[in-house]
C-alpha cells in the first residue's frame, strides 16, 4: 500500500474512532493531516475570539518545515495509536 493509500485510510480510520480524543490528541492529529495533505501553514492567524481556531493554527504552524511525506508517517502512526487505545465503531 503506497504512503498516501496508508494515510487515508488512517484519516478514515481517525473518523471512525469510538469515542472522541483529548482535546491535545486532536490538535496533534489536526496538525499533522494539515501538514501531510497541504504543508506548511498558509493562512492568517485567526483574531483573538477564535480560540479554537487559534489552537488549531498554532499546532499545525507549530509543524512548519516538517516534510510531507514525514507528516504522513507521524499521522499514520498517532492514528494507529489512537486506534489501539480507543478503537473503532
């Protein structure tokens, strides 16, 4: 199976998760699908009212210069963890 046939199927399997992750389990997982599937950041920080927003900026900004294909293999492997820890529907 090919690294992007992999990493999808972790994001399917990150969408099926019995139960929902921590809060810092989903900003590592966020930032990493952004990182693998776009790269570096490429948007404004959202204003001071957005605070999820602002999280979810800062983890994926907080992976710039973090290879692609690097990103996919550290999705790949926090979503089997989440997948072994919570397990799927």
């Amino acid at each position: 199976m090919s690294l992007d046939e992999r990493f999808k199927k972790a994001a399917d399997n990150v969408q099926n998760l019995k139960s929902k992750p921590s809060n810092e389990d989903l900003l590592e997982i966020y930032a990493l699908f952004k990182q693998g599937s776009v790269g570096d950041v490429n948007t404004d920080r959202p204003g001071m009212l957005d605070m999820k927003g602002k999280a979810k900026w800062d983890a994926w900004s907080g992976k710039k210069g973090l290879a692609q294909d690097a990103a996919k293999e550290q999705y790949i492997a926090k979503a089997q963890s989440l997948v072994d820890s919570i397990g799927l529907q």
